[in-house]
C-alpha cells in the first residue's frame, strides 16, 4: 500500500501528468511534485561536485490527486480524480473529509464509500479517464 501516499498533478510546463511526493510551498502556495520512480533521469539527479539533486516539476493545484492504493483490473493505480467503470457503472473518485475532518476517505460522487472497494472487487473495474483530461465525462454516471 506505499502508493497510496503517491501524488499526480499536471506540469504547468508542459501539460504531461508528474507522479511523486506533493511539496507544498509555505510561502508562495506553489504546488510541486518530487518525482519518483522512472520519472528520475540520473542525469538530472547529479548536481556539481556529484551531489545529489531532487528533480521537481510545479504542477496545477487543481489537478492533483491522491493515489487510491488500489489498481485497476490492468494492474493500473486508481488516483483521486479517475473515473472508473464496474458493472455498477461509471464511478468518478473524490477524496473528502466530510463534516468530521478526523474522518477522511476516498469516495465516488454518488457517496459510494470507495474504502469499502477491496482487491477483489477492483479486478473487475478499469480506468476510463480522469477528471482533468476527460471534462466531458462529467455527470455521465449511471
């Protein structure tokens, strides 16, 4: 369950999807994703004299999204913002406190509580979009 603490938001240079550690900017309010895993070019981690640099990009705040922890049938990570589609239709995932800000989870538009999709049940969902790239799915849900 490590992913479920991955981040995704859209680059502001060049529209492309980052993945990674959300860093938050204290003072300007700037949004950015420290890149993990493939998205990391050696090259551009060694600075002068061989040390070691993190490799960010500024991302919308809009369009960042907490990964779920879970995959999609394709073996794919569900993240905040995907819609889904099961036999019960199409799903879009949202993250929200509610009114208990102690109490927080995933859950799709309609209220189903997505803490409650195990395993088993997403081998049977896919990813069919996201919010962000596919505005035109919005509202589609049956």
């Amino acid at each position: 369950m490590e992913d479920r603490y991955l981040f995704r938001g859209k680059r502001l240079d060049n529209g492309e999807w980052a993945r990674g550690c959300l860093i938050i900017c204290g003072v300007s309010g700037k949004h950015y994703i420290l890149h993990s895993g493939t998205e990391i070019i050696e090259s551009d981690r060694v600075g002068e004299g061989g040390c070691l640099q993190m490799t960010t990009s500024q991302v919308d705040p809009a369009t960042v999204g907490q990964c779920t922890g879970l995959k999609d049938k394709h073996g794919k990570l569900i993240f905040e913002g995907d819609y889904i589609k099961s036999k019960y239709g199409v799903l879009r995932i949202d993250y929200d406190c509610g009114k208990d800000k102690n109490v927080c989870g995933f859950v799709e538009v309609n209220l189903y509580i997505l803490n409650s999709i195990n395993a088993q049940y997403c081998k049977n969902v896919k990813i069919v979009g996201n919010a962000y790239d596919n505005p035109e799915m919005h509202g589609i849900f049956y």
